[in-house]
C-alpha cells in the first residue's frame, strides 16, 4: 500500500517518448509479437482500413492480451468486419441508444444518487469496490433491462470478468460468465421478457432469427466490453476531482461544460489502453514492415496524448474545445456502448456536484499495465476516499 494521496491522480504518459521518435513499440503477447501504433493519425487511418486489418479473425485474438485460450464465442459485432459487422450493428444501434431516453435517464440518476448519498452517510469508501463497482452493475441492469437485483451477481465476479488480480487471464472465471450466459438465455427462451436476450432471439438477420451463439455474442460483448473500463472511468474521475476541488466547484458552477468534461476525462484517463487488428497482407506502419497474420495494435491512450492533435494533451482541460480522442474507438468500431458510458460517467458528475462538497484520497493500491517497455497507469486496483457532503462546505 502506498500512502501519498499528492500523487493519485497522475497518470504520466509512458508512450510520448517513442510516439514521437518512431511512432510504434512492440510488445509480446503470449508468443505472438504485437506492433504498437501510438500516433493518432496512424490509429484512426488503420482503424478505417479494416481490409488489410482485420477484426474477423479467431475469437479472441484481437484483444491485447489475446483472449483465445479462453473463449471461443465470437463477440457480436466487435469481431466482425464489413459487411458483416453493419448488419448485425444495425440491429442492435437502438437498444444500446436507450440511454438517450429520459425515463432511462431518470432511473440512471436515481441509482447514481442513492449510491452517493449512502457514501456520503458512510463517509469514507473503497472507490473501487463499494462504488464504482457497484455503479457500475447497477447501471448494467438499465442497459440489459433486467431486474435490479442481478447486479449482486454481477458484483460478486469482480472488477473484471476475464481476469483475477495477479493473473492476466482467467479462463475458471471466465466460465462463470459463459455459464450464467447460458442460462439467461435458457430462461428467455422459456420466458420470453423485454429484455435484452429475449429481444436478440427475436431479432432477424439476414431473414433468419439470430442464434443462440450470435445472442451469446453479444451479451458476451455487452458483459466484458464495459466493466473493467467504466470501473476505471468512474474510479479516475473521483480521484481527479478529489485532488482538485477546483473543478468540482467548477462543474457545481459551469454545469453547461459537463458534456466537455465528460469528453475529456475519457480521453485522459483512457480506460482501455489498445485494441488488437490481424493483418491480412504484408505491408508497412510508420515505415515499419508487418507480416500477414501477426497483429497490431491501436493504441488508444497514446492516440489521446498526442501532442501533435491535443494541446497541452498531459493537463486536464474540462471545457477543452477540440476533443478527437479515441477512447471508444474509432471508426467502424466505435464502441457500441458509448452512448451508456457518457450517460452513466455524466450523471455521476452532475451528482457529486450537487451532493458532494468536497473529497480527501487515502491509502490507494495503483493498478498498472506492462506493455514491453511502457508501464501504464490505467486506475487503482483499491483506493479509500473521504466523501464530505456540500452542507459541510457552506457551513465553513
């Protein structure tokens, strides 16, 4: 455990360095070497050239670190290149809109909210555990439309459904959400309901209801896609405005810039480092030959620090104008989840400006990634925060 609450909300950038020498690193995942793109205008060109790299590949194996040991489920429509990936991505645009809708919105504010009044009755928290976690479980629900008490099993996997503290995959836990899956499709199709999985095994593509492995797919997807990276989003964002009280005072004042600070918070503390593509020729990136069937990278938290997009790109600039960061991706594969993930990360904000008068960082355990020679920062595997409420800050 450290014990110097100063430096818990910096999050240095390892890649600036090799970013602007050469523009890729190189790291080795599981005997497969993997090419780092860390420029943004590489990132976004290579995302859009899904012909020479490619997310139709084994399942799995476009994830860094690859995922193929341990699922076989092809995650839908992540895993899927044009055409293909637009067909089914077509079908499921208005669910994973939900969150634009006020009944939604209310029902999201209302879970943010009695979170946060029962820590401020606690006082102090482990963040990561007895808040973000919880958060965001619960906002799962919303998302699924499934009953409010899953989210207890959901707590209980852990921060991440593919991996235990220690190890970089866990194909025992892994299992746990395959099979609870499983039944959830066992029991939509015994009950069908309005949510999420029995709409899926109602749904037509390419004029034949979608099968059981495509559902699976997808909640695959749905599961692991936005629980680790919320968790950090949710997580970071608390330490930040802790360690500056400025800008919670500032969205408590300036409300109308709570879109821009959502933005740029994303796009600082970029949950997600990158996001693997297999190439299907033998071509060159920044000047450096790449073979047919190895794989690249997208760096996404390099791409967000570039200097030569993002000004002053190490300071956090809540109201920043020009914001093309790319932690949800880019092109064909912008994150289905997106829309939730603003929604869930501003309600959070405009809650603690509203409720919270103000927040003191404790002892904390740094989360950190190793990718060859660059050593992330990606959140805290546990941290314990104060929370004061805002009366305690008019009253002095």
């Amino acid at each position: 455990m450290k014990n110097s609450p100063p430096s818990a909300g910096q999050f240095p950038d390892p890649f600036e360095a090799v970013r602007e020498a050469r523009g890729y690193g190189e790291v080795e995942d599981q005997g497969d070497t993997v090419t780092m793109l860390l420029r943004l205008k590489d990132v976004r060109k290579t995302a859009h050239n899904w012909k020479d790299f490619s997310s139709e590949t084994t399942p799995g194996r476009i994830v860094v670190p690859s995922e193929v040991n341990i699922r076989s489920t092809r995650q839908i429509p992540f895993e899927l290149d044009p055409p293909r990936h637009g067909e089914y991505r077509s079908l499921l645009e208005a669910w994973f809109k939900r969150p634009l809708q006020p009944e939604y919105l209310r029902a999201l504010s209302e879970i943010v909210t009695a979170i946060i009044d029962e820590v401020l009755k606690q006082g102090t928290v482990e963040v990561v555990s007895e808040l973000a976690l919880r958060l965001q479980s619960q906002a799962l629900t919303l998302l699924l439309n499934v009953s409010p008490s899953e989210a207890d099993t959901w707590i209980s996997w852990g921060t991440h459904v593919f991996r235990s503290e220690g190890e970089a995959l866990d194909g025992a836990k892994a299992s746990v959400l395959f099979d609870y899956i499983d039944k959830e499709i066992d029991r939509a199709i015994r009950q069908p309901g309005d949510d999420l999985y029995s709409v899926l095994l109602n749904t037509e593509v390419q004029g034949r209801k979608m099968t059981r492995e495509e559902v699976s797919g997808v909640l695959n997807l749905t599961f692991a896609g936005g629980r680790d990276t919320v968790i950090n989003a949710v997580t970071n964002s608390i330490v930040y405005l802790a360690e500056n009280s400025h800008q919670l005072d500032r969205l408590r004042h300036e409300p109308e810039i709570m879109g821009k600070a959502v933005e740029e918070l994303i796009r600082y503390f970029a949950p997600l480092t990158h996001m693997g593509r297999v190439v299907t020729t033998d071509i060159e990136v920044c000047s450096h030959a790449v073979r047919a069937d190895s794989r690249v990278s997208l760096c996404w938290a390099s791409a967000n620090r570039d200097a030569a997009t993002f000004e002053n790109p190490n300071d956090v600039m809540l109201d920043r104008a020009m914001n093309p960061h790319v932690s949800f991706g880019f092109g064909t594969h912008n994150c289905l989840g997106a829309t939730h993930a603003r929604q869930v990360l501003k309600t959070l904000l405009t809650v603690l400006a509203e409720r919270v008068g103000s927040m003191q960082v404790g002892e904390f355990e740094e989360n950190t990634e190793q990718w060859g020679e660059f050593r992330r920062k990606v959140g805290f595997h546990r941290i314990r925060v104060q929370f004061h409420p805002i009366e305690d800050q008019e009253a002095v």
